[in-house]
C-alpha cells in the first residue's frame, strides 16, 4: 500500500511541476520545432554539428576517464578502463579532426541500427501476434519501415550521409518539441 500511496504522490507533485512550470515547457518545446526544422532545412549542417558535439563528447570522456582511471590505477580492470578511456579519446580526436568523415560513419552505423531495429521489431511482431490480436500489425508495420528506412540510407551511401543524420535528428527534434508543446498546453488549460 505505500508503493501505491508513494507513486500516487509523485505523480501528483509531477503535474503540479508541469502546471506551475507550463510556459518552460511550451518555450523549450517551440525552441526544439524551430531546431528540428533548421535541422531538416540544412540537414548536412545539422550531421556535421552532430559529429563535432559527439567528437567532443567522446574526447571529454576520454579525458576524465584516463583521470579516473590514473586516480583508481589500483582497483582492479585497470587496463581494461585504460584502453576504454583511450579509445574514447581517440574516437573523440579523430570525429574532430575529421568530421566529413565522421558524418558518413555515423550514417553507416545509423543505417546498420534501422536494419537491424526493423528484423527485430518483425520478428517480435511475429512471434506475439497471438498475445497482441489486431495491434501486432502495427509492430510488423513499423519494423518493415525501419528496413525501408535502413535501405534508402545503406542503398544511398556515400550521397546519403549529406542528408540522413541531419534529417533524422531534425525529426527527432520536431516531434520532441510538438511533445512538449502539447504537454505544456495541456497543464495550462487544466490549471484554469
């Protein structure tokens, strides 16, 4: 019973931030659509900007995980963080030094994650369509177009990394923002 009395007070507290802090939201959520449409206007900018954030997302980390990893030299797997922080480094340095090419990786990796989301989905749809009834075709649907997605970015490589992580991440970024932008509306119009 104090799981429930618990879940029910947090939930309670969470709608009564999103209500107090309403106009935050609608703010962040218009500042993602007008992103996500940049994104997808210049969609080779946007893929660049990617690579560049993630290169030095990668290098920090390498940084202050060789830190740590000097810090900690006597706990054990030492060489196993070492040769991770390193690697990170070097993932981080190299995205930087090369971020044209960086696009066309991440592009490849992307296309190789739609295949391989989308043979999973199908098979997961397959394998519960008794459990599911009507609603496993929506699972099978979504998995045959992440393979049609998966397709287009593979089957237009090296064209396609002009435009497929920008785009992508503009998408994201449009209905991140309509998300919030709906949920922002919502708590204003149940706090009149």
């Amino acid at each position: 019973m104090s799981l429930s009395n618990d879940l029910d007070r947090l939930k309670s507290e969470m709608s009564a931030a999103v209500r107090e802090h309403w106009k935050a939201f609608l703010f962040e959520g218009i500042l993602l659509v007008i992103l996500g449409i940049a994104a997808m206007t210049l969609p080779t900018f946007a893929g660049l900007a990617v690579t560049i954030f993630l290169g030095w997302m990668f290098l920090i980390s390498g940084i202050g995980g060789l830190i740590v990893t000097f810090w900690a030299r006597n706990m054990p797997g030492f060489w196993w963080s070492l040769i991770s922080a390193a690697l990170a480094v070097v993932a981080g340095l190299v995205l930087l030094a090369r971020p044209v090419q960086g696009v066309l990786t991440l592009t490849i990796v992307v296309g190789a994650y739609f295949l391989a989301e989308g043979v999973a989905t199908i098979m997961y749809a397959l394998e519960h369509r008794r459990e599911l009834s009507g609603r496993w075709s929506w699972l099978l649907v979504a998995g045959l177009m992440d393979i049609v997605v998966a397709f287009f970015i593979i089957a237009g490589l090296p064209g396609s990394a002009e435009w497929a992580i920008g785009l992508l991440v503009g998408i994201n970024l449009m209905f991140g923002g309509a998300t919030l932008i709906g949920m922002a509306l919502a708590a204003r119009n149940s706090s009149l």
